[in-house]
C-alpha cells in the first residue's frame, strides 16, 4: 500500500464515541474495495482511524465513505436524543 492517511476524531463523551466504533466496525472488517483497509481504535473520548490504499484515489474515497458514515451516525443520534 503506497497512501495512507490517520485521522483522529474527538466525541463529546466516551459513550458516543463507542457507539459509533461499534457502528462502523462492520464496516472496517469488511470494507468493500480490495484497494483499501482501515482500523479503528478507541481511547476514552477518542477514535483513531487508520487507513491504507493502494493509491490516493483509494484513500480519497475511503476517507470520505469513513466520514460520511461517522456524519450520518451521529446526525441520527442527535435527530433521536432531539425527539425524546
């Protein structure tokens, strides 16, 4: 693999932060291109996720799918906590 990229993302409590692990960690274990792989890692309010391509154009668009999910997750958790 010849990019990668680290990227280290900060929640407001450690238990929002665990949810979104568990939320994309289907998504690390399987991801759904061959040119690319990830990791994710929690430390307390912290997720740290690591990916590897085999080009940057690969990295481009692993990154954004990884953080449009991580978007969307926490969009819906706020959207839920609004409504009750």
């Amino acid at each position: 693999m010849s990019a990668n990229a680290v990227i280290r993302l900060s929640f407001p409590s450690e238990s929002l932060a665990e949810i979104v692990l568990k939320a994309l960690t289907p998504e690390v274990r399987k991801f759904p291109s061959m040119r690319s792989r990830a990791s994710l890692e929690k430390e307390n309010t912290y997720l740290t996720l690591r990916i590897e391509a085999k080009d940057t154009v690969a990295l481009r668009a692993a990154v954004n799918s990884y953080l449009r999910w991580t978007n969307s997750i926490v969009t819906v958790l706020e959207t839920l906590k609004d409504l009750s």
